[in-house]
C-alpha cells in the first residue's frame, strides 16, 4: 500500500529527474554485512561498531546499513531508470 509520502516523494524525485524507490521496511539493514552479505545476526542499540564474523570486515552500525539500503534501492531499480 501506498502512503501519501511515499506519493508526494515518487512525485518529487520524477520532478528532478531521479527514481524513487521503497526498500521494505522487513528488511534487517544493520544485522547484514554490506561487504560479504553474511547476516550476522540482531545487535543490541548500544554496540554502534562491530566485526563480521564471515569476511572480517569492521562496520559502524548506522554506515552499514545506509549501505545496505542503497545496495538494495539500487538493486531493485530497473535498469531503464523508469519508475515501476
């Protein structure tokens, strides 16, 4: 469904020539490693850096998952640019 933001956003990036794309809010950002792809499992709010256990790589908890949003915005674009 919907919602009348996500309107008015799809609207607003159209206007400026970009796509707008909705990541599902189900999807667990901070819990997956944006290097390797391991999903590491829930983190308590206070543990703001940490190391994956597959690839070794160190992430701040807020960057990673700002990586993996777009990762995943990114991936679900069309490759036209158009909005779907």
């Amino acid at each position: 469904m919907v919602n009348a933001r996500q309107t008015e956003d799809g609207y607003k990036a159209a206007e400026h020539g970009r796509v707008f794309v909705k990541v599902d809010r189900s999807f667990l950002s901070p819990q997956v490693c944006s290097a390797c792809g391991f999903r590491d499992g829930p983190k308590p709010l206070h543990v703001r850096a940490w190391m994956c256990q597959n690839c070794g790589s160190e992430h701040d908890r807020d960057h990673n998952a700002a990586r993996n949003v777009l990762s995943k915005g990114v991936g679900s674009s069309p490759p036209d640019g158009r909005r779907r």
